[in-house]
C-alpha cells in the first residue's frame, strides 16, 4: 500500500551513503546502506518514490560527496532539504542510546525532516550556477592558499634578513618579483640600486626605483650571515615564484568567474548596485541563487547574512540585540565588503555612514547598519527585476 507522505534522511559519506524511511508517526520503513554509485543509487530513489506519494529527502551534506545522489534526485524532481552536521549533533541528545551510527544519524535526520519546519530547501544548480559555484569555490581556495604562502614566505625571509623583511610588503607584486631574483644582503648590495631598479622595470614593476632604493637600505643595515642562509634564500625565491603563480591562477580564475557571472540573468541587476562588481556579484548567486522567491522578505535574507541583530532577552533584560550566531558567512562577506566600497564610491551611501558615526557608532557597527540596509534594497531590485537608481520611490533607497 503506497502512503501518502514520507520522509527520507541520508548520511552522506564519501564511499557509502546510508538512508532511513520514515512514515508520518516515525516508523521505519526502510533503513539501507548503498554504494555512493549510480546503478545502487538509482534502485535507492526508485524504492523510496514507491513507498509514498510524496517524499522529502533530507541530507547533512550537500557538495563533494552527495553530488551524484542530489543529480539524481534534481532528475526525478524531489523535494531537498540540507540540515547542518551540528543541527543532527544537537538533535542526537534527544534520541535513546549513547552511541553513533550512520544508521542512527539518518534515522535523526529523516525524523528532523519530518518535524521542522525551518530547514532550508536545496537548490539545484543549473549548468551556469554549477559553473559559478566551482569557481567560486576555486578562487577561495587559491586566495587561501595565497595567504598561508605569503605568511611562510614572512617567516623565511626572517631567517636571512629581517630588515628585508620589514622593509617588503610581500602582498605586493613588486617585491615578489624582486625576492625571485634577489634574496639575500649581499645579492642586494652587490647588484646595487641601478641593476635592481633596471631588472625590475624590465620585469614591469611599478614604482622601480623606490622599491630598489628600500631594498638596497635594507640590506645595508646586515652585513652578518646567518646560519643556513644559502638554503634558506633559495626556499624564498622558490616561496615568491609560488605566490606569483598563484596571483596568475587567480587572474585566469577571475576572468572564467566574470565570463560566466555575466552570463546570469540577473548580472545587470547586481552590477547597478554601487560596490558590487564581478566577483561579489557571484559570490552572491552562490550563496543565494539570485532567486528573491526563496526569501520571503528582505528580512529574511538579512538573517542569512547575519547583518540583523538577533535579540538576546531573559526575565527582566529586554532589547538586548546580538550579532547571530549562525549564519551564511559568504554572504556577509558580500554585503559587508560592497557596503565598504559603496561608503567610497556613493554618496548616499557615505552620507548614511557618517550619520552613524555620529550617533556614537563605532566603524564595523556603521558599515554593519549600511549593510543591513542595502539588503533590502537589493532584495527589491531583484523582486523587481529592475536596476539600481537613486531616484527609486523607495524609502530605504538613500542608504544604498
């Protein structure tokens, strides 16, 4: 007998994926551990649709690993819902027995999916969304990694000259180009200004001359060797060659990531809005789709981007206001970031900036206060389908 209604939890894991069934009163109905593989996936969604008329499925991870499982249930048209691995870690603590299980964590999750009713629904990308996303992604990765080897570039350099190191902002183009070449005081002195700042104009290093002057005095203030400075100046030319061909995959990255974004639907739409541009714009279709549909209200996506206050009241504290805990990270990022340039580029938006500062504001709660406006600003040009102007007859207009 078909039922009406069930509910589908899987733990995902990178081999194997194990699902639970479960009718409207929590019974089990099916309780299996399939090979994250097509064929014994495929027979897994076809024996879940023929228990019940509806199905909702719900997953603790919704990238990598369940890639396949969500195409394959994009391709029948089920309902997705993502609960988080910390919301089934707390849940557990409700359930009888101390022990861990994949059979029991999706046993947690399909019962969750069945009583909530605040889990976010999953959206199946499209071809250029999927695109988008791994480039997104990608560039994260990159701009990470760039991090991490500038720091141990930092930390290398120390151990041949840290007067060289002070006077090098290695985050800059320039010096690295410079360290490519020139790594020790004695490389420096010897070469002398003139042959640096020549090397470095032929390698088009802006401002030459000046960087050529800092390194030269830099090198003059060490004429010591230290211990092991041969091969340690050889792992920093090799540390300044990797963050050059780190900065070259962000370039290409970027420009795959511009291709692609203004290829959206909605890419004029986000570039119109002052301070956001390419990048931004895409990290905001990644976090959001680009579809308003799935937020009911602009408050709603302000919450997912934690630039609403969350009230924090017991007995007789009220209006104590927080920043939430839980929260789209990359999200806020790209609304706290454009409002920052926006503060720069628009003068609606520096005048509303300014006017929290003189309410006592401090910097991060102003550019939080700006941020929080232009949601719903964007949130109505996208309802809309219509781009930024100042003349909007909106009241929440001259805080963008």
């Amino acid at each position: 007998m078909t039922l009406d209604h069930v509910w589908a939890g899987v733990d995902i894991g990178k081999e194997h994926h194990h699902a639970v069934v479960i009718d409207g009163a929590g019974n089990r109905l099916l309780s299996r551990r399939v090979l994250n593989d097509e064929s014994a996936l495929r027979q897994l969604v076809a024996a879940v649709s023929d228990l019940a008329d509806q199905v909702d499925w719900a997953l603790d991870i919704v990238s990598g690993e369940s890639a396949l499982l969500l195409a394959l249930l994009s391709g029948r048209e089920q309902q997705v819902f993502y609960i988080t691995g910390s919301q089934v870690n707390r849940a557990s603590d409700g359930y009888r027995g101390a022990g861990k299980t994949d059979a029991k964590d999706a046993a947690i999750i399909a019962d969750q999916a069945r009583m909530r009713r605040d889990l976010t629904p999953v959206r199946f990308d499209d071809e250029l969304m999927a695109e988008l996303r791994t480039l997104v992604t990608r560039r994260r990765d990159l701009a990470g990694d760039r991090v991490r080897l500038v720091n141990r570039l930092h930390q290398q350099l120390l151990t041949v000259s840290p007067a060289l190191e002070r006077a090098l902002d290695l985050t800059n183009h320039g010096p690295l180009i410079l360290l490519s070449r020139y790594q020790t005081p004695e490389a420096i002195r010897r070469a002398g200004v003139e042959e640096i700042r020549q090397w470095l104009r032929s390698q088009k290093v802006r401002s030459a001359a000046a960087l050529a002057e800092r390194a030269v005095t830099a090198a003059a203030a060490q004429h010591v060797t230290l211990p092991g400075q041969q091969l340690a100046a050889e792992l920093v030319a090799d540390m300044a060659k990797g963050v050059i061909a780190l900065d070259e995959q962000l370039k290409h990255i970027g420009k795959l990531i511009e291709d692609r974004f203004r290829r959206h639907r909605t890419a004029k739409i986000l570039l119109s809005m002052p301070g956001i541009g390419d990048l931004l714009g895409a990290e905001f279709l990644v976090a959001t789709g680009g579809d308003m549909a799935a937020f009911a209200s602009a408050d709603r996506l302000a919450g997912l981007a934690g630039v609403a206050p969350k009230p924090r009241d017991s007995g007789r504290v009220s209006g104590n206001l927080h920043r939430p805990r839980h929260y789209h990270r990359g999200l806020q990022r790209v609304f706290y970031q454009s409002a920052l340039v926006s503060i720069r580029t628009n003068n609606q938006s520096r005048v509303f900036y300014d006017r929290k500062r003189s309410e006592g504001k401090s910097h991060t709660q102003a550019v939080l206060a700006l941020a929080r406006r232009r949601v719903n600003v964007l949130w109505a040009m996208l309802r809309d389908n219509r781009c930024y102007s100042s003349t909007l007859p909106s009241p929440v207009v001259a805080a963008a």
